[in-house]
C-alpha cells in the first residue's frame, strides 16, 4: 500500500490490526504476527515523520495511551446519548419555550466536549497522512476567528446559497431550538477564543525564558573572555559553538510547542465538529479532516457566530 503512495489507508490498517476496531471486528491476536505489524507500523511511521530515532517503545506507547483515552470516553458518549434524547424530548414537550438557561446549554457542552477530549487513533492517522513530511500546521481555516465576521447577507445567502442558507434558517426557526443552538456555537467559539489565548501565552512563556536564558548565556561568554588573556581566540570559538548550540536547541523548543499547540488545535476541531453535529448543524457529520468540507463549515459558523452576536447586541438594547 506504501508502493502506491497510500500511507493514510496504511496507516488505519495497521491500527485496525494491532488495536482494534468497534466496527471492522477484532484486533490480530497471533503473537507472530503482531510483532511483524508493530514491525511494518514502526517503519511507516518513520518514514511518515522523516524521523528514524523514533523507538518502538514511544509508539506503543502512544497507541496504548489514545487506545485507553478511546476506552475511558465510552462511558462518556453513552452519557451524552442519553442526554441529546431528554433534551430533544423536553424541547418536544415544550414548543413555546423560546429562551434557554445558560447553565443547561453549559451542561449539554460539558457531556459532549467531555465525550471527545480525546483524539481516535484513526483520526491521528488521518493528520499524519495529511501532513506528510510536513510539520503538524494548525487547521485552516479555524470554524470561528476571534470577531464576528461582517456579512453582506445576514441570512448567509451570499457565501452559502440559497439551499444551504435555507437550512439555517429552518434549522433555527425548528420548534425554538434555535436559542439552544446559538448557545452552543456561542459556546464552542468561546472554546475557541480560550484556545487561543492559551496558545499566545504559552509562546509567550518560552519567549520570555529564552530570551532571558540568552543574556545570561552571553554575559557568561563576555566573562570568560575577558579573563581569557592569550587564550582568548579558543575561548572565543568555545563561546560561538555555545551560542550556536543555545539557539539550535531554543529553535527546537519552540518548535516542539508550535507542533504541540497544532494537535491541540485539531483536537479541538475534532471537539466543535462533533458539538456540532449533536445539535444538528448542517454540513458536520463527526471529525473530519478534509480541507473543502472544513472551508464549508467555518462558512456555516461564520454566518452562525455573527448570528449569536446580534442576537446578544438586541438583547442589550432591549434591557435599555
């Protein structure tokens, strides 16, 4: 599968195989056999990452960790089941109700990110095949940016079409869900914006302390060279070949934080896209990573967030 440039389709196999699936039957049992798959996953991944240092060891063990946070999430989902069908029950029961409590949308949210805090191997997979050789990049476009986007067409006919634009509205106008859902996108923006900040100040942090390490570093090397007499063009190489280094490994620092907030941020992705999808939003269907439907759907957020933002502006002017 490799020889025909298919890594993604290899990597879900391998998986499969040495891990398990709920819908494609059991995991390869045969101790023989499992060597020889950790064996071929081992090499693929090294080929995938352009990374030969990676050990056996770090990828069991992070196919052991995703395989356990997958198993702790089943509780989880099987909660949040249950609650989308109270709640879709109770909306029936009551179809003059027009405002929602922000506690309960706060509790709808909590089950259903609670359910997904943790990326499927699958998915990984999915990334890895994405990114090819590439670094991990965080997904482009984000559902929701920072502001609420300035729309020609409140409605969201202009950037969706007519069809698709209809579907909102239905969807908002359906038996007053449609607080419940401006909530929940209200919601997974906030999560969002948190997200964000979080990102700003953590590379804020390393900032600060490499940039702080370094003076340090060079008035350590200002010292010893000026007690360095006639050995100073050494203590002067020394003191280059330290710089150098200290810079080569602050870049590789930084680069660490950079992958790791990427994965951060396709897993919550992974999070909004399947919040979504519970409430019943058109276009998201579950975690995907596929560039077109992931445009598609920060178009349908788009019209979604500058929606709930209107509708607390009126709110504020209704209260003066």
């Amino acid at each position: 599968m490799r020889e025909k440039e298919r890594p993604q389709g290899a990597q879900k196999l391998f998986l499969r195989a040495l891990v398990g699936s709920k819908k494609e039957g059991k995991k390869v049992e045969e101790e023989s056999d499992r060597v020889l798959l950790w064996e071929g996953f081992l090499e693929l991944m090294r080929e995938q990452r352009n990374d030969d240092n990676l050990s056996m060891e770090a990828l069991k063990s992070a196919v052991k960790k995703e395989q356990l946070m997958e198993e702790e999430g089943e509780d989880r989902a099987q909660k949040r089941t249950n609650l989308d069908g109270e709640f879709k029950a109770t909306m029936a029961q009551d179809k003059s109700m027009q405002l929602v409590k922000a506690k309960k949308v706060e509790e709808e949210t909590t089950v259903l990110s609670g359910s997904t805090q943790n990326m499927a191997p699958e998915m990984m997979a999915l990334w890895l095949a994405r990114d090819g050789d590439a670094p991990p990049c965080r997904p482009e476009p984000p559902l929701f940016p920072p502001a609420a986007p300035k729309l020609g067409d409140p409605s969201g006919k202009d950037i969706l079409g007519s069809d698709l634009a209809l579907k909102l509205v239905e969807l908002m106008l359906k038996n007053g869900t449609g607080p419940v859902v401006l909530e929940v996108c209200r919601g997974a923006w906030a999560m969002q914006a948190l997200k964000e900040r979080e990102a700003m100040k953590a590379l804020k942090a390393l900032e600060d302390k490499m940039t702080s390490d370094i003076q340090k570093l060079k008035s350590n090397c200002n010292a010893r060279l000026s007690v360095a007499g006639a050995a100073s063009l050494a203590v002067s190489q020394m003191n280059d070949k330290e710089t150098g280094y200290f810079l080569a490994k602050c870049n590789h620092q930084r680069q660490q934080l950079v992958d790791f907030m990427a994965w951060e941020f396709r897993q919550l992705l992974a999070i909004q896209q399947n919040i979504l999808t519970a409430v019943g939003l058109p276009c998201f269907d579950g975690p995907t990573v596929d560039t077109s439907i992931i445009s598609i759907q920060a178009k349908i957020c788009s019209v979604m967030h500058s929606a709930f933002c209107v509708r607390v502006k009126m709110g504020q002017e209704t209260m003066h």
